[in-house]
C-alpha cells in the first residue's frame, strides 16, 4: 500500500491527521504532510476513511 498527497490541493481541514496520526500530518503551512507513505495493512480502512473524509479529494490511496 502505497500514500500520496498533493499539499497544492489540501485546504487543511485536517480530517486526514485526526483519522491517520501516524499517516498524516500538518506542516508549518498548515497543509498535509505524509509521514509514512508505506503504512502497515493493519491501517486500511482508516486510510481509505481519510480519503473518503477529504473535502478536496488531496490524497490517495494505492494498493
């Protein structure tokens, strides 16, 4: 499983962090960050959680 963001399109809502802590974050702009852009299986559906939760559709998920 593979995470993407796209920091150009993030607003900072922030649904991501609070879904995915150890997935996500938010850099000093305020705007998305992955922390770990490889995560355990174990965190698949709180990934695809956050994807859905997106209001911009910022990240991805790839298996």
């Amino acid at each position: 499983m593979k995470i993407s963001a796209d920091p150009e399109v993030c607003l900072g809502a922030a649904m991501c962090t609070g879904l995915a802590p150890a997935v996500f974050g938010l850099g000093e702009d305020g705007l998305v960050t992955v922390l770990d852009d490889e995560p355990p299986v174990e965190l698949r559906d709180r990934l695809r959680q956050a994807v859905r939760a997106c209001p911009v559709s910022a990240i991805r998920v790839q298996d």
